[in-house]
C-alpha cells in the first residue's frame, strides 16, 4: 500500500498537469472504528469515529487530489486550510467551488448564500444557489466513487493509515481515469 501512496501526486503538481478551469472542494468523514483519541476522532455532525479527508475534483467529477487525514471533529474549512487549498488555488490562478462549510474563506473560493436568521433567501439568491449546487454536483460523484472503496466506507485500521490509504486510492483512481481515457 505504501509503495502506491507514494506514487500519489502533490495538489500543486495536479493543478499544474491539468491545468482546469477550476476546481471543486468537498469534504468527507472516512470512518475508523478503532480510534486512539475518541474525542479528537469523533464528529459530532456525523456521530461516528473517524478522520476528516478533503476531495478536490475537477469539472468532470475527476478525483484530482486526496489531503491527508485529519481528526474527525475537523471542520471542513479548517482542514483546507490546515493544507494550504485554498492558498495553493490561489497561487495556480485557479477558482475554487464548495458548499456553505467553506464560507468565508476569501474571494478566491465561491459559496453559497446563506440564509439570514428570521428571512428567506431571495429569488435571485435561490437561482444563484442552485445554479452552483448544479456546478458542484461532480465533485459529489466523486466523493461517491471514493467512499465506493470498502476500505473508506468503514475501515478496520488505525485512523493514522488512513492517509497512505487515501493516497493508494487516488494512484489507483488515476489510474483507472488513465484506462479509460
């Protein structure tokens, strides 16, 4: 496994092989069922144990990059910016689309609208929203194919091999987009 995950390429070395018009960003809770901090692996939002995986997609819903894991009760924009996303994005001149958990990470990254406490969202508003929930769906299929691994679904490991493991996935997914394409 270790001899694929070295093979995995960097965010960096990705964004300037392919060159897309921008990326997508999700995160997704890998889950571990044996944890060596349960607080710190433990999500709330999912009530599960496990590590905190960022997907970074392009367009087409192809798997570009894996980050490392992080503790489960990581917050998605903590994570991106624990990895430097967002700076890197930033860096390469490429825009970056995610969902409401990224929102007010700058002007590089475009989110939704939130709804404001006690008032709708304009029609405006629930066109743009739609509008970029469409844009984002690819990086939902493939977060999709990730978790289609067993290994992610539910790991029998330490939650420290879930980044080796997350990099053999992305060798091998690349891979598979190699074959195809």
């Amino acid at each position: 496994m270790d001899l694929l995950a070295d093979r995995a390429p960097g965010l960096l070395k990705v964004l300037r092989e392919q060159n897309p018009d921008f990326v997508l960003l999700d995160g997704t809770l890998a889950e571990c069922d044996r944890v060596g901090d349960g607080r710190a692996d433990y999500s709330h939002k999912h009530r599960r144990h496990g590590v905190n995986v960022q997907v970074v997609t392009d367009p087409g819903g192809r798997l570009l990059w894996l980050s490392p894991a992080l503790p489960g009760r990581t917050h998605d924009l903590t994570a991106a910016r624990t990895h430097r996303i967002i700076r890197i994005c930033e860096h390469q001149g490429v825009p970056i689309a995610a969902d409401l958990a990224y929102q007010g990470a700058g002007p590089w990254l475009t989110t939704g609208i939130k709804r404001r406490p006690l008032q709708e969202l304009t029609p405006t508003e629930k066109t743009l929203n739609r509008a970029l929930a469409a844009a984002r769906a690819p990086v939902e299929r493939g977060v999709a194919r990730l978790k289609s691994w067993r290994i992610f679904r539910r790991s029998r490991c330490s939650p420290n091999r879930m980044t080796s493991i997350a990099k053999a996935i992305l060798t091998l997914e690349r891979q598979r987009w190699k074959c195809i394409y």
